[in-house]
C-alpha cells in the first residue's frame, strides 16, 4: 500500500509518512513516475522557488503528460503570468472585504448549529460541513444559497477520488459548473453589485483586466478550493476534538485559544494532502538528484507532522501550539488566498459549538474518502453535550 493507493488514505498514513521522512524524504514512485517530498524543509525549498520547480505543468499526480491548451486554475500558472493573476483578484480577499463577510458568515454558523441536539448523533458532514462552507461561497458569488448543493455536486466532480462518480458524469458537472460560472461572470461585468465577484470582474489595475475566462478559471477555484479545505478542516478538526475531550476543555476554558486551535486543526488534519510541481532544470533536494521535467509531490500531510520543525509532540493534537508553521495554505506565491475566510469559518464554527456545549464525543466510525489530493471525510458520527 503506497500513496497512490486509495486504500490508504480511508485509513491512516500517517505512519508511513514518518517512515518516509527517516529513511526516504526525497523517494521515487516508479508506478507514476515522480518524487515524493515529505519533510518540512524540502517541501518548503519547492514552494518557494517557483522557477525551478513550476506548476504549468500539472499540479496532480493525474496531471502527469497532460498538456493543456489554457491554464485550468490560476494555480496551474507560474510568474510572471501567475504574478498577474494574483494582482488581479486580490482585491476581491482583502482583510476589509473578509471583515465585511463576518457577520453573515456568523449568522450562518449560527444557524447550523442551532439544529444539533444535545446528546443526540449527529453526523457533521451533512449537517455543518458541507453546507456551512458552500453557503458561504454563494454569497461571495453573490447567488442563491440555495444552490448548494448543486455546488456540492460540482465541486466534487473536480476532485480526484472523492466520489466513486462514473468519468462521464464527472465531466458533464464540471462542464455545467463551468457554464453556469461563466454566466455569473459575464452578468457581473455588465452590471456589478456588492459582491466579490463584481470586485473581481471589474478591478483594472493599471488598465488591466481578467477577460470572462479567466475571471471564469477563477471562480472555479473559488468555488471548488473554497468549499472542500474548509469543509474537512470542520469535519476532520471535530472528529478530531471529540477524540481528545481534554483539548475541547482547553478550549472552553481559555476562548483565547480558538485562533490557535483553527491553525492546529489545520495542521493536524492538512486538508489538502498534497500539490505536484515539476523541476525545469536538473536540480537537487537533500543529496538527491532531481532531473528536469521530473515531477515532485509536496506531501503537505507529512510536513505538517515533521518532528524537525514540530518537535517530539508532531503527532499530537495540541489546541494552544505557537508558533506552528504549517504548510496547509500552502506557501510562496501560491500562499491560499481564501486563507483569511476559511479562518474565519472555522472559529466562527467552533465558537457557535463552544458557546452551546459543554463536551463532544464520537458517537461511530469515520469514513475517510479515498482521495490522494483532499483529505475527505464522508462521515464523522459525533454527541455533543451541554
């Protein structure tokens, strides 16, 4: 069982990660032919060297040989065409904008949490996770939140593994999504509203300006990047929780550690597993030759237990860790730039069911969905208690 298997990740790997850090940090998988990366260090040297190691050429490992004819994320994209991208729609997360957001973002929070019962199973995915983010990202589209779970459906057809979906369905909601993007961005442009989405398609610095395409490329990270990290940070970090009752004390006790506990349950849950980049010159990483056009996998999982930088307690959930310099945003020029909002989400999330429960336990099994790329969860059975 390796990291090409799903198998491996409905269950735990993080013992082979630490394997792979003591005895092969920089390893060759042969079956699909690329580097994994799984210390600190050398996936913080890829992230931040953009140059040597880039991302036009596929960012999954199901990317490898294939070409695109256009970029089909901004994330697909190296400087200096990267560095425009992001020139363009960072008005759109600005810390004012993500400010303005927090109220409703509260209210929705609320809403949800209002619906758990005390003592009574409740299974977190359906019930907060997966619409809390989703609603969330219909209002930064400035649509219906009723839509959601069209959303749903779309953003998982994206993702490698997350569904057992035939291929054909798959590629007729993405192709939907996309459709329906590109009509939001095209109406936006002709008459723009209070929305992050009009901030977007109207935003010309320079005189400069995303054409409906690439405003459309981008809505589709949006929606998809937007919606699946924060739905398994809030349902991996629970489950979490709830298996550590002393952690969730903690919490209760001292509400000052909520901002640091949403960066540990990042770290510890590292909702996006892994990124690939490919060398474009012959290179090294820790003695290691790297040939050009050699993919490399940053194995954000494993960095994120990496006893070098987290010390002897890597593998343990710690709700008041600081500093914690974990890679689940990524970093460099790719740094997440919804990383200021899918906070927000958390503590919001997190203080609504501090607020109203004393305790939390599991209440049944987890199921870990089979995806190399997201660290999914299906199912997360909790009670909670007041």
């Amino acid at each position: 069982m390796g990291l090409l298997d799903p198998a491996f990740y409905e269950g735990d790997p993080f013992p082979l990660y630490a394997r792979l850090r003591a005895e092969a940090p920089v390893a060759w998988n042969a079956a699909a032919g690329f580097w994994a990366l799984t210390t600190h260090r050398d996936v913080m040297a890829v992230a931040t060297d953009p140059a040597t190691f880039c991302s036009g050429q596929g960012i999954l490992v199901d990317e490898i040989g294939v070409e695109y004819p256009s970029p089909p994320t901004m994330m697909h994209t190296d400087p200096p065409a990267h560095t425009r991208y992001r020139r363009l729609v960072q008005p759109g997360f600005k810390p004012t904008v993500v400010a303005d957001l927090e109220p409703s973002v509260r209210r929705a929070a609320a809403a949800l949490v209002e619906l758990v019962e005390p003592a009574a199973t409740v299974d977190v995915v359906p019930a907060i996770a997966v619409p809390f983010p989703l609603q969330v990202i219909a209002q930064v589209l400035g649509v219906s939140g009723d839509d959601w779970e069209k959303f749903y459906e779309w953003s998982e057809a994206v993702i490698p593994g997350a569904t057992d979906w035939p291929a054909e369905r798959r590629a007729a909601l993405q192709a939907e999504m996309f459709d329906y993007l590109v009509a939001v961005a095209t109406e936006r442009r002709r008459d723009p509203r209070k929305d992050v989405v009009s901030t977007l398609a109207t935003a010309a610095p320079e005189g400069d300006q995303l054409s409906e395409a690439e405003l459309a490329m981008f809505l589709v990270q949006l929606l998809v990047a937007g919606n699946e990290t924060t739905r398994n940070l809030i349902s991996g970090g629970l489950a979490a929780l709830a298996e550590r009752p002393e952690e969730w004390a903690r919490l209760r006790a001292d509400r000052d550690l909520v901002p640091h506990a949403v960066e540990e349950l990042l770290r510890f849950t590292s909702p996006v597993i892994s990124f690939m980049r490919t060398a474009t010159v012959d290179t090294e990483l820790s003695g290691q030759a790297v040939a050009a056009g050699e993919p490399v996998l940053l194995v954000y999982a494993s960095a994120n237990r990496d006893e070098a930088v987290f010390g002897s307690t890597a593998e343990q959930l710690d709700v008041g860790r600081h500093p914690n310099p974990h890679l689940s945003f990524g970093f460099g020029v790719h740094f997440c730039l919804g990383a200021a909002l899918a906070r927000l989400e958390a503590r919001a999330v997190l203080d609504e069911l501090l607020d109203r429960f004393a305790a939390v336990e599991p209440a049944g099994e987890v199921v870990r969905a089979p995806s190399p790329v997201i660290a999914g969860v299906r199912a997360a059975p909790l009670r909670f208690f007041a």
